[in-house]
C-alpha cells in the first residue's frame, strides 16, 4: 500500500496553447485535511477535475493508494473511493433529501433487474440496508427530520451538508470539497466547520477542500497547498502560509 492516499506527480494539463495546471505534485494522508487555496483562476477547480477525470491530464499521473488511475473515467474514479461536492451545488433538486443520499449507493446494490422486477428477499434485504444508512447519514448530518421533502427546499446550509451526506454515501477515500463555505453566512461556516472536522474524525476518509474563506482553511487544514496560475506556488503548515511573503503578495496582487 501506498504511503499517501491521494498523490499526483508532474500532473498538468493544456487547453489549446494554453496551460492550466503544470507540474503539480502533491499528496494527501489518511485522516488528513489539506487544503488547496489561491486567487480566482490559479486553477484549483481545475485540478478537482483531474483528479476526477471530468478532464484527462495532459501529462503525469495520479494515484489513489499507490494504483495509477489513468485508465479510469469519472464513474470508475468514484467507485475506487474519490468523491467529491461542487462549488454551485449540485443536487437533484426534484427528489426527497433521502433519494438523494440513495441514490448514490447504487455500487452497493447487488441485486439483479429480475431481483428488482419481482421484489424478490434480495431485492428487500438490499434496499432495506441502504435505507438504514441513508437514515444513519441524515441524521450525523441533521438532516434526518427532513428526509421526505424535496432537496430544494432546504435551506441553503443544509443543501451543503446533504452534499456531503451524499458523496460519503458512495463510502470514498478520499473527499474531495469544492468551496463548501461559498455562499454562507459566519455561523453556517462556523457549523460547516465543525462538520469536516466531524467528518475527519468519524470516517475513514481523507479530505482536500478548496476555499477562499482563510478562516475556514486556517481552521481545520494541518497542510495547505497554494496555486497560482496552474503552478505550486507554495505549501506548509497553516502558520507558514499565512506567512509567507509570495502567497500575500500572489493575493494582493503585488
């Protein structure tokens, strides 16, 4: 087994003549929080996309506990244990807040259409097990007195967290979170906070989020990774980032 969960090496990708990401080479252990922080367009959505396979790399690779991911696409990189949320969230606004969290179990339905066509003691037994996590899920997360009413009439801190619920239903290991705290207010962020910590804790997962919001980083990140445009401009403890002279000036534009 690898010493890292995650790790890309010279990763990079180019869009026409242009680079996006170059030469990126980062990790992430077990149990770990790191962030990936830097101005708008340093790339940071960017790599969640390779790192998912939305894009393939121009170049490098990425492994999840030592295996090279190369040969997967989107679907097979989420059943071999990376999920992710979005930066605009993205739920299935039409369906019950539980459905949700269902329907991203279906790598553990192991019953057949025939199994489903009759509703036969597997087809039960199953769907009687993904309905006990989904439920256990909802209620870690708080959601479990709203698990009949549709996804979008939640309030929007609670759309974030059913999106967490949702990418740990598919049992990863690794998350990924793509600006969580973008849109809510300080008390929202105070109690997002306290659900990646709880996340990190109680799961066996590991975490790589992007944000903007420093306190947030600054909080619950033990390593923090800096891009700008598509490179690694900087990477260390929270102190040393906070710190250090060319992150500041890369953020105010110096």
């Amino acid at each position: 087994m690898s010493e890292h969960v995650l790790e890309t090496k010279s990763l990079g990708i180019d869009f026409g003549g242009l680079t996006a990401v170059n030469n990126l080479n980062i990790y992430v252990d077990a149990h770990e929080i790191v962030g990936l922080i830097g101005p708008n367009g340093a790339g940071k959505t960017t790599v969640f996309n390779l790192l998912t396979k939305v894009y393939e790399p121009s170049r490098g690779a990425i492994y999840l506990d030592g295996e090279d991911i190369k040969k997967l696409d989107t679907v097979g990189v989420n059943k071999s244990g990376i999920a992710r949320t979005f930066q605009n969230i993205r739920l299935f606004s039409n369906m019950s807040v539980i459905d949700n969290v269902k329907v991203a179990m279906n790598n553990e339905s192991d019953y057949s259409l025939f199994d489903s066509l009759i509703h036969d003691r597997k087809y039960h037994n199953n769907e009687k097990t993904i309905e006990e996590k989904a439920l256990k899920l909802l209620e870690i997360f708080g959601l479990l007195k709203d698990k009949d009413i549709l996804a979008s009439s939640l309030p929007y801190g609670a759309q974030r967290r059913l999106e967490i619920a949702r990418a740990l239903a598919t049992s990863p290991k690794v998350l990924l979170l793509d600006e969580p705290a973008a849109g809510m207010n300080p008390q929202e962020t105070d109690e997002l906070m306290n659900t990646i910590r709880f996340v990190k804790d109680n799961f066996d997962v590991c975490i790589l989020l992007i944000e903007h919001d420093m306190s947030l980083v600054m909080g619950i990140c033990q390593r923090i990774y800096v891009l700008n445009y598509g490179m690694l401009l900087a990477k260390g403890s929270p102190d040393e980032i906070r710190n250090n002279k060319e992150v500041i000036a890369a953020y105010l534009g110096e």
